[in-house]
C-alpha cells in the first residue's frame, strides 16, 4: 500500500495565534508569520520558495525543531549545539500530524552541515559498541569530500524511504546536473513513501510534477506553478536572452 497516496505523514501547521505575544518582534514580525494560520503539506513534495529576507529558513526551522529534529540538523539522535540562534517559533507552531507515523526521518541544513559533520566525527570517536555512525553516510567522512558529494552522500546513504525528510536549500552545493539527479533520488524515496518539505532557489528542484509549492512574500503566502515562479521566469529570460540581460545589468550598473 501506497501510503502516501492517503495520508501524509505531516498534514500541515497550525500557528497557535492567540498565545504570540506581540507581533511587533521577530519572528512573528515577519509578513508570512504576520499572516499564518494554517498550511497544508502536500503528501510527497511541498516547496518553500521566495526571496531572502522573507522567513523561509525561520519557518523550515519552526517545522522541523517542532517535529522533534535538532534546529542545526540531523536525525532526532542529534543534540549537538554550537550556537543557539534559532527562534521560539517551534513554541507556537502546532503539528497537524496524519496517521502514520514515519520510519525515517532527516532535517538537512544547507548553511549547518558542517557542524552536523563535525559532530558524527566526534561522536565516532567516542568509544562505542555500535557500528560507526559514519557508516549510515557511505563510510567516507562527511569532511574529506567537496561539499557537493558529501550533501548527495547524506541523501543517497543516509535517507532510506518512508521518511518525512526536510531540506533547507539543498541545492546549496550541487551542480545543475547534481540537482537532477537529487530531484530523480527525491523520486526514488517518494516511491518508497517518503515525504519531503522542500526550501529551495533552484527552479530543477522545483520541478518535481506532483507537489505543492508555497511561494512567501512580504505580505504572505501565495501558491504558484513551477512557471510562475520568479526563480524559473528570471532564469528563462536570462538563458533566452543573454546578451540583452548582461547588457542591462551591466549598463545599470554604470549609474551606481
């Protein structure tokens, strides 16, 4: 049985408005915090998608700390903390929880993996009964790669299918033709009934067919298409018309 085509694993948020102190500050200050009720989760794919400044990491951080995952990555066995920055958010964030409940589950953070590396070398050195925890990685340190392959090691080795996988701009290290082979891994886990909560730049990672994507504004939360999107429109412009676009990027540049 499909699960995935029931019921997924997170249905969605509910921000617990009527407990927020004051959204005057930070986070609640922010216009798709000002604006949030409820959003609902697409059972394989859901996309968090807007400029930067809009709250995307906020909110993918209020998810995950909320589902039980450590706020600088990893696996719920993670604790480790090398600066506490991340917001009370989680605090108001209701889960709306379907009715399974997923084998395998993964926060991957684009601008923390490398503390989430250092953390499994550390913890490898600790004398232990187990099998080393690198071995869930492909066995090779997360350190003695290029960022590229360590972040698709951790997707390919690590992620094993029905699974709520959220990653924070996955894309952050990959190629183009990395990121399509991420989006065919993605495909692969969806198969296996997985879920995956997605905020990405990347217009190929927003490719998946069926998915949802959430685009955040200043004034809130929008739905859109893969081609309405302003990541995909600008860079379809700037492929088809390159010349032009350099040109004027580069004369507006001259009035600076």
């Amino acid at each position: 049985m499909n699960i995935n085509s029931f019921d997924p694993f997170l249905r969605g948020i509910e921000l617990e408005r009527h407990i927020v102190p004051s959204f005057d500050y930070y986070p609640f200050n922010l216009g798709v915090i000002k604006s949030l009720s409820r959003l609902e989760f697409h059972p394989k794919v859901t996309y968090i998608v807007g400029e930067n400044g809009m709250g995307k990491s906020t909110l993918m951080e209020s998810i995950a700390v909320s589902w039980g995952f450590n706020p600088e990555g990893g696996t719920k066995n993670f604790s480790f903390s090398t600066q506490s920055t991340h917001s009370n958010l989680h605090e108001f964030i209701r889960l709306v929880r379907g009715v399974y409940k997923p084998r395998d589950g993964f926060f991957f953070r684009a601008e923390s993996y490398y503390n989430l590396a250092t953390n499994i070398e550390n913890l490898d050195n600790e004398p232990s009964f187990g099998p080393p925890i690198i071995n869930s990685y492909g066995g090779k340190s997360l350190h003695e790669q290029s960022h590229g392959e360590s972040f698709f090691a951790t997707f390919i080795n690590r992620f094993g299918g029905q699974g709520l996988y959220i990653l924070d701009e996955p894309e952050a290290a990959l190629s183009p033709l990395r990121q399509m082979a991420m989006l065919s891994r993605i495909h692969e886990l969806v198969q296996k009934n997985s879920q995956f909560i997605i905020s990405t730049h990347s217009p190929i990672l927003m490719a998946y067919p069926d998915s949802l994507i959430y685009n955040l504004t200043p004034f809130g939360i929008e739905t859109r298409t893969l081609e309405e999107t302003d990541h995909y429109i600008i860079m379809k412009q700037f492929l088809n018309n390159k010349e032009m676009m350099i040109k004027e990027l580069f004369d507006s540049g001259e009035d600076v």
